[in-house]
C-alpha cells in the first residue's frame, strides 16, 4: 500500500508537555484532584487594556483581512517597545506579527533554512525547538551543556560544532526548561563567533518579562549593528500578558528574513487573528503596574517552591533567575521503588507521580535530559503547596 503520511511527519514527535496536560485534564475529568505543575502557562487573566481593546475592535467591525505582517498601528507599537526595553531601533517592515511566538519561530526557520542544514541548540531545550527545525527541513544540532554552567552554550562548545552546513544558532534567555539568563559577556562571545561566521542567531526572548533579583535581560541584537543584522528575535504576549490562546507572537530581524517570512506566512495564515492584534495592541498599552503585579505573584511562587525544595533533601535544582519553572535535578530518586513500581528514569517518574500521588510534571527527557523534570509555578500558591506536600509525600515512600 501507498505511504499515505510524509516521512517527514514520522519522524516529528509530538509535544510531551500537551500531552501531560492532556492526561492531567482526563484525570479531573474523571474526578480525580490533579495538581498540574506541566503546562507553562499563565495562571492570570488578560489584562483589562486587551480584553477591552479586542472587543471595541469586534464592536467596530474590524474583522477584516489586515496586511500580512499585521496592522501598522501593532508593528508601530513594537518597534517603540523594542526601543524602550531593549535599545534596539527597528522600523515596522523589520517587524511580522505572527499567530504566537511558537508560529514565529516555525515561519522564521522555514524562511531561513534548506534542507539538511544546521542549528545549533542547547540540551536541555524546550520540547519544540529540535521539531520545528526539523520540520523547516533543517538539522538540529545539540549541545549537551553542563549543569554547573546552568546548562548554558559556551564558545567553546560553540566552535566545536560549527561546520560549513551551520545557518543558525538558537537562543533562550530566560530559558525554557531551566530559568537561566545569558549575560552580556556571555552574549558577546557568542555573538563574536556568529559574525565571524556569518551564522544567524534566533533569540527566543518570549521570557524576557519574567527577570528575578539582580539580573537582566539582554538581546544579543544589542550587541552591535553586525550581530543584530543577524540576529532574528522572537516574541510575543502569551506570558508576558498572559495571552496564551490569542495566539500573538512577533518577529524583528532585518528586512530580507521579514519579507521571505511574509511570504509564507501569506499563503499559510495570511495574518494572525485582527482580532488579537488589536488586543495586543491594547495589552502594550498597558499600565506597567498591571504586569507588575503578575511578576510580583510569580516571585513569591518562586522564592516559596525553592524554599520547600530546599528541605527535600534527595533534590537540587537551577537556581531559576528568570521564566515561571524550576528544573529538578531527579536522579537521587531513580533506583527506587514506589509503590511496588520500580523507577529508572524521568518518564517512569513522572508517570509515578500523577498516577500516585496525581501531580503532573515534564520528565526532563521530553527536554533532552533524562535526569531532570520540570515543575512550573505558573498556578495558585495554593495548588503549589498541595503539589509539593504530594511531591515530598511521594519521596518519604519510595524504598
């Protein structure tokens, strides 16, 4: 018989993290009290500033086909919010609205890359990034970075898989699944090597909101005028206004990848809902207090989930200085067994802990390391505290 799928589509794997969520959502459907540490999704409602800004554009008509990079009005206001929070001066055609910073990511890849060429990625990485190169028809090239580095590229390791088939090299600050922030000296290095290489770096940067303590964000398109005219930033209002179902995501890079980004957006999408570009619109219009108050709460999550993992003493973790998740270092735990189940990596641990005790995690494999899982403390303090009394509960049993 014919091959009906695309290979291509064989040798994707889908998202590990929809899928915890999606069993967790079956389990309290069934009745079941699931205290769901997976999905890294805002647990606050949009702000008032976009909800009322979509539904004046409902009210008005503006339901129409709008350019396809978006309306003027939205790239406009993304140019100036580049300029106040990052320094970096670009003009509305260095800008493409895109339906969410997932869909940015994919478009920029497909825009940028033939078939089997390079990226470069850090391991651990967000579940999508080795799936969305691929499916651009690239190569995802992963470097295992070191744990007492906070799991970060270094030069070194930057040199040392660089070959001629290299187009890119992706970045996460903060990250996803760790919470660890580049610094500019950190970014300089690296920036240095891509200019003399003439190698694209796409900054995800769809975290930069979420910077704890003393640390700050910087894009490595600050770096200076060659890197950032090869720099492709990406980013969006899903966890910075917690509009992750809107779907607004946005890229900035030089007007050569914005216009090939265009044209495949035109015949896949056409534009992201006009709907949600008003509402984004609204959203980054809105009082800085607003946020404040969000990161503020995130903050407070944060500082309490390390605290009570401080006094589990069979765990450690990266210190998160930015994002809403702490990445877990669960190795101390395999080798166990819980009730009467035997558990000799992340996966097995993770399905222990909802079956068990009905807590849902991300097993660090779906992250590219197996020793590792990922709680996030984008929910209530209130499920936190159940979650990780379930957690420390569960731990006490294993023998």
């Amino acid at each position: 018989m014919k091959n009906m799928i695309s290979n291509k589509v064989k040798s994707i794997q889908p998202s590990m993290t929809l899928a915890i969520t999606a069993k967790a959502n079956q389990l309290n459907r069934q009745g079941y009290d699931v205290v769901a540490f997976g999905v890294g999704e805002p647990d606050f409602d949009t702000p008032h500033s976009a909800k009322e800004a979509g539904i004046a554009a409902i009210q008005v008509g503006k339901s129409k086909y709008t350019p396809v990079p978006g309306i003027l009005e939205l790239r406009q206001a993304i140019c100036e919010k580049l300029k106040k929070d990052n320094h970096l001066d670009y003009s509305p055609d260095q800008i493409i609205t895109n339906s969410g910073a997932k869909h940015s990511l994919s478009t920029a890849f497909q825009a940028i890359l033939d078939p089997g060429e390079e990226v470069i990625l850090a391991a651990p990485y967000w579940v999508s990034y080795p799936e969305i190169i691929k499916i651009a028809g690239g190569k995802p090239v992963v470097i295992e970075t070191k744990e007492a580095n906070n799991f970060k590229i270094t030069v070194d390791e930057l040199k040392e898989v660089i070959t001629d088939k290299t187009k890119a090299i992706l970045l996460n600050s903060p990250s996803n699944p760790v919470g660890a922030i580049y610094s500019r000296e950190e970014l300089e290095g690296i920036a240095k090597v891509a200019v003399e290489n003439s190698i694209y770096v796409v900054s995800d940067e769809i975290y930069e909101k979420l910077i704890y303590d003393d640390n700050h964000h910087v894009s490595i398109a600050e770096i200076s005028s060659e890197m950032k005219e090869l720099t492709i930033i990406i980013n969006g209002m899903s966890k910075s206004h917690a509009m992750t179902g809107w779907r607004l995501g946005y890229t900035a890079a030089n007007k050569e990848v914005i216009k090939a980004m265009g044209i495949i957006q035109g015949h896949a999408v056409s534009h992201p809902s006009s709907i949600t570009q008003y509402a984004a619109l609204g959203a980054l219009q809105c009082e800085e207090s607003v946020l404040q108050k969000m990161f503020d709460e995130y903050d407070i999550r944060r500082k309490y989930m390390i605290s009570r993992l401080d006094e589990m003493k069979q765990l450690t973790y990266i210190y998160p200085q930015g994002a809403f998740y702490v990445f877990i270092n669960v190795l101390g735990l395999f080798g166990k067994s819980y009730n009467g189940k035997l558990v000799h990596n992340s996966l097995e641990l993770a399905d222990a802990l909802l079956e068990d005790e009905k807590v849902a995690v991300v097993p660090g494999i779906a992250f590219g390391l197996d020793t590792h899982i990922r709680l996030s403390y984008a929910t209530s303090m209130e499920e936190i505290k159940k979650g990780l009394d379930r957690i420390e509960n569960f731990i006490k049993n294993g023998v």
